[in-house]
C-alpha cells in the first residue's frame, strides 16, 4: 500500500505519521516508566515535525506558493475558529465522547503550579504546527485522495461529498469528543472547499487551538489538551 502511494502522498503522511508515533510513545512511557517525564515527548514531537514542515516546505504547493487569503476570507477563518472552539468545549456529554474522559495533557507540578516551558510546548505545538500538519494530512491529502489518488490534481472545490464524509469520518475516530471532531472537520472542510485555499482552514484550525489552550491553562480542564 505504501509503495504505491505518491511522493505528494508521503510527504504529506510522514509528519501526521510521526507525531502519532511519537504521541504513542508517551502513552507507554507514562508515570517515568522509562525514567524520564514523558511530558517532554510533547516537545520532541512538536520540534520534529515542524523540522519536517520547515524541510519540505517547498514540497506543499498549497502552502508555499498560495494565494494568501484576502480580508474577507481572513475574517471567515478567524470566526470559523472561534465557532469550533465553542462547539469544542460545549459538545462534552458523556455520550458525545468514544470512551470516558482522559487526563489529557497537565503540565503542572507535584504542588499543582503551572510548569511553564512544558505549557509554552504545548501551546505552540498546538497552535503552530499542528493546524499545518493537520490539514496538510487530512484535507489536503485524505479528502481528495479518497476522490483520486493522483489527489494533487483535484481541485478543493471539486471534492466530492463522499470524501468529504469519509474523511471527516476517520478525522472523527482520531478525536476522543467525535461529535465536536465531525463539526471541526466539516468546518475545516469546508473552508477550503468554498475558498479553494489551505491556508484558511489552517488559520481556523490555529484559532481554535489556540483558544482552546488558553481556555485550559485557565480552567484547568486538562482532559482537552
């Protein structure tokens, strides 16, 4: 299956692939089981991908050679955002989430107080290269390869609605809160279908991380990092 995907393919599949790697890896490294803070992978996770990004930038035609959004696509990007970051922490009933609650991410020390370099990670990986990374994958990549496989020549605004559902289907099983996942999918999908350019979905996504990771550091609702 590997071999027959496309160069386009790989280098759009290798950051998505490496950051769930290396998220995998913290899970079996939890409580210093290896005998260091796990918490810390975050970190390697969020510099090695966006080492990959910076190193084949020039390989996402979407991304390096764009027509940069206008005033009026800005704005929709903006609020977008903050629409699926409102969905996102009102759409939490137990049966809006495949499996109970998580701990999520709590970067804080053993007294409770906020440990500030691995918060500054988590932020910036969250609201920096994982938007990039993201929508470089599943609707750049996964959404009009599942129209072609030759997915670099589909026009965004030619998708399908069936790659349109699908992908936002498997976009939803990796999220733990899957109905706010099908809406921030739809969204995103949506943007860069009706605007024919990745960069506003990626700055909607950015939006919503980026408040999402104010609103926990605020409240302390770790299980949404």
């Amino acid at each position: 299956m590997i071999a027959s995907l496309s160069r386009h393919a790989l280098l759009r599949i290798a950051p998505f692939a490496l950051f769930m790697l290396l998220l995998a890896l913290r899970g079996f490294a939890a409580d210093g089981a290896w005998g260091f803070d796990e918490r810390w992978l975050y970190g390697a996770s969020t510099v090695s991908v966006a080492a990959l990004l910076i190193a084949w930038r020039r390989e996402y035609g979407e991304l390096y050679r764009p027509l940069w959004p206008d005033a009026r696509e800005f704005a929709l990007a903006l609020g977008a955002g903050v629409a699926v970051l409102l969905l996102w922490i009102n759409l939490d009933e137990p049966w809006m989430r495949l499996g109970g609650a998580t701990a999520g991410f709590r970067p804080v020390d053993a007294q409770g107080q906020l440990i500030w370099p691995l918060v500054a990670l988590r932020w910036a990986g969250a609201a920096l290269v994982v938007p990039v990374m993201e929508e470089l994958f599943w609707r750049s990549f996964l959404m009009r390869w599942i129209d072609s496989p030759r997915f670099e020549l589909v026009p965004p605004q030619r998708v399908t609605l069936r790659a349109i559902a699908l992908s936002t289907f498997v976009f939803m099983l990796a999220h733990t809160l899957w109905l706010a996942a099908i809406a921030a999918g739809l969204v995103y999908a949506w943007l860069y279908v009706r605007t024919g350019k990745l960069w506003v979905a990626v700055i909607a996504h950015a939006v919503t991380n980026t408040l999402l990771g104010a609103w926990v550091i605020a409240t302390g609702n770790w299980g949404y990092w």
